[in-house]
C-alpha cells in the first residue's frame, strides 16, 4: 500500500483492493527428446546405476566486519569466476578469495589434475551453463578486481565415500564479493566435465544467493540426477532453504520457489547487449470503459521482452501508481471513486529500456464526451470511435456542462492511493 504525506480531501479517499489472480506460471517439461531418463528416478534408482550423489546444502555466509554488505538488490554488475584447478591451501576465516580466506574450511586440497584437456572440457562446459548471463569464467588468478573462486579438487573433506560432490557460502543478492566454493571433483574420477560443471555452477550459484531446487532439469538440483541440466526459466520449488526469499520473490511471487536463469540475469545482466525495450499493453479495460461508482475491475498488463521484464509501473495520467515486479502483471481495482482515469503502464527490462503503453481511459460514474458531431447525449459507451480520433473523439475535451468535468490527477493519486489499497495481482500458490 501506499501513503501520501499530502493532505488529501476526504472526499476523494477510495479504497482499491487487489485480489490474487489465479494464474499458475510454469515452464512445461523439458523437451522428452532431451530429457534423459535419470531425471525421472528416485534416489534409490538413481544410486543403482552410479548417481544420486548430492552437493551439500549451502551455509549463510557471515558478513566480514571489515567489509560493508552490500544488502541492497544492485544493478546488474559484469562478473568474474575463478575457477582453480591447482593445489592450494586456504585458512578460516571471512570468505576471500583473494588472501585464499574460507568460511567453511581451512586445509589443503589436490589439484584437479589430469591434462590441460580435461580441465579444458570442464571450462567449456561451464561456459556454455553460464553463456547467457555477462560473467567471465577464468582459469587463471585475476590480478586484480572482485571475483568468486571455486576450488575444484578430488579433496573431499566430507569423505571419499561421502557422495558429497561440493558445497559453497550462501550469499543473498551477492552482498559479499570474493566468496570461496567448493566442487569435489578431479581428472578421471568417473563424473566427467558436465557433471562437474554442474557442480562448480551450483556451488558459485550459491555464493550469488541462488538455493537448491526440486528439479532434475536445474543446475540447483542438490541430487546429481545425471544428463546435462542448466538455469531453467522457471519458477522451481525450493528445497532445503528459502533464506533468500527477498531475492527469489523479485521473480516468483510466493517466495518458495526459484527462477535460477531470471536470479542470474538480474545479477549479471545478459552477456548480449540488450537494446530491444519491452512490449507492453493494458488488455483489460478497453479504452472508453464506463464503470458504476465503486465498481470492481481488474487492470491486466501484457509484457514481453527478448530478455527479462524488471518492472511494470502503472500511471493515471502522470501521476505514477504502483510498480509490479513479478508475473502476472496487473492490479485488480474494488470502490473505485468517480472520475476519469487515464491508465498507461511503463515497461522496463534489466537493461533499463523502457515502453509505455497506450492510454487507455475508463470513466467511473461519469458520462464519456460524446464525439464531436454525434448529437446523441446518451452514447454510453458507444461514443468513442476506435482510434480516438478518426470520428472526432472526444475524450480528451472538457465535459459538457452540468457532468462532472475530469479530475486533477494528482489529486485523484492521491485520493486513489493514499489511503486506499492497490495491490498487484498475486500468483496463488
Ligand atoms: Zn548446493
């Protein structure tokens, strides 16, 4: 809800309510052609034939105090992943990669070893799960600038026979750089470099915030089900966690669920230059509406983008109302006051292009201006032609006398929204 410091006339005090819609959102199943049947097994079935390994549940990561968090969801910022192949040593401490600083271990791992190939055919595989989003994977130690390192080594502090393939900081919205992660795996262990690139993807995931889901087909799927998952655009339950419910909500309303792709793309942005701005319209009501006084209606937004939509704001006129950040874009409207309305919605993606929609004007207890020329003084909804000017419309003159003449639509802002409720429209879950 919203609340204006502005005095406001009482009369112009509504109240808009926004009921949940009843939209489900999710991604159908993988393509059955790529879908490998492992991703359909029990634990037990998949134990039978090698997998079913897990990667650990991540643990909070504990703010440095000589470091400030960066708490705040930022603009999406390009990326550095080290990933280490060689022997090394890291010490207790607040994570830092830099210093060789652990939040959960202090020993010495093995190198990965095998060939340069085999640490090649891993680095290609984790370049092509991360390729949409702008993050860089190196081999090498950057010399300098902020940057995630995972150990990758067949060191296994939980236990050769543990099944544990790797575990990792789990840091919401990224608020501490320079996280140290995890993955368990060396040259000719048996896993191969796509298993592996899972591993180092979830583990580095975890240290961005991204939590574990319930789905073979995710790279955040603790179990190794097999078969060569990726970030799914979709909305996956979580499992073992919800600590970073704020972050997920940005793009699953419920906040128990996950889009690991929309997470990343909010974090890194896209690793192609997104120039293309959404395209966005109001479908429901139509332009020229007319509504009792108090009526109940609902606003629904269509957007799309080649990438991801950040936000969907609604303006009444100029007047900006509410923003709406996850799908099903749209309010629903109860007790609506009388006036005319001037709706547009302004579309923005991650990249911060931007499309406003058309006017669509929607008269509450108040007769539509006839069009210029029609003597008829009781066109009701008809009056208006359809691109508002064609038949001379008349939406936009002052209204004839002895109606209600359209309102100021700052004061109607804050009549609408200073004490009244608008919520957005809610994914029930
Ligand atoms: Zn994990």
């Amino acid at each position: 809800m919203l609340r204006s410091t502005a005095p406001c006339s009482l009369a112009l005090v509504a109240a808009l309510a926004l009921f949940p819609a009843a939209e489900a959102s999710a991604d159908g199943p993988s393509d059955p052609a790529e879908r490998p049947a492992t991703w359909d097994m029990s634990i037990d079935e998949l134990k039978a034939v090698g997998l079913g390994q897990t990667r650990a549940a991540p643990i909070p990561v504990q703010p440095s105090p000589d470091k400030q968090a960066d708490v705040e969801p930022k603009a999406a910022k390009h990326g550095v992943v080290f990933v280490n192949f060689d022997a090394i040593t890291v010490t207790m401490g607040f994570d830092d990669s830099k210093t060789n600083v652990s939040s959960i271990f202090g020993q010495e791992f093995a190198a990965f070893g095998g060939a340069e190939s085999d640490r090649a055919a891993v680095m290609e595989a984790v370049r092509s799960d991360w390729a949409p989003y702008d993050i860089l994977f190196v081999d090498e130690r950057p010399a300098a600038g902020d940057y995630t390192m995972n150990i990758t080594s067949p060191t296994n502090p939980f236990g050769a026979g543990s099944g544990v393939l790797g575990i990792a900081p789990l840091d919401c919205n990224d608020a501490m750089a320079n996280n140290i992660t995890y993955a368990f795996h060396g040259a000719g262990d048996g896993f191969g470099p796509i298993t592996a690139a899972t591993t180092i993807g979830q583990e580095v995931a975890h240290s961005f915030g991204l939590e574990h889901v319930d789905d073979p087909t995710d790279i955040m799927n603790p179990v190794n089900s097999g078969g060569d998952p990726t970030f799914k655009d979709a909305c996956l339950p979580i499992v073992q966690g919800g600590t970073c419910g704020p972050q997920h909500m940005l793009h699953c309303a419920d906040g128990t669920s996950q889009n690991s792709h929309k997470e990343l793309l909010e974090i890194f942005g896209s690793s192609i230059p997104d120039t293309q701005a959404p395209v966005v319209a109001i479908t429901a009501p139509s332009d020229g509406d007319t509504y009792e006084v108090g009526a109940e209606f609902r606003i629904d937004v269509t957007v799309t983008d080649d990438n991801a939509v950040a936000s969907v704001q609604l303006f009444d006129g100029d007047a900006a109302l509410q923003v709406d950040t996850s799908e099903p874009y749209g309010w629903e409207v109860v007790d609506i006051p009388e006036g005319v309305y001037e709706f547009t919605v302004k579309a923005s993606d991650p990249a911060g292009n931007e499309t406003v929609s058309d006017v669509v004007t929607v008269y509450v207890g108040v007769e539509p201006p006839p069009p210029v020329g029609d003597t008829d003084t009781d066109s009701g909804t008809g009056g208006l032609d359809e691109d508002g000017d064609g038949g001379g419309c008349g939406c936009r003159q002052p209204s004839p006398p002895g109606q209600p003449g359209p309102r100021g639509w700052g004061a109607l802002a804050v009549g609408l929204f200073g004490l009244g409720a608008l919520r957005r429209r809610r994914r029930t879950a």
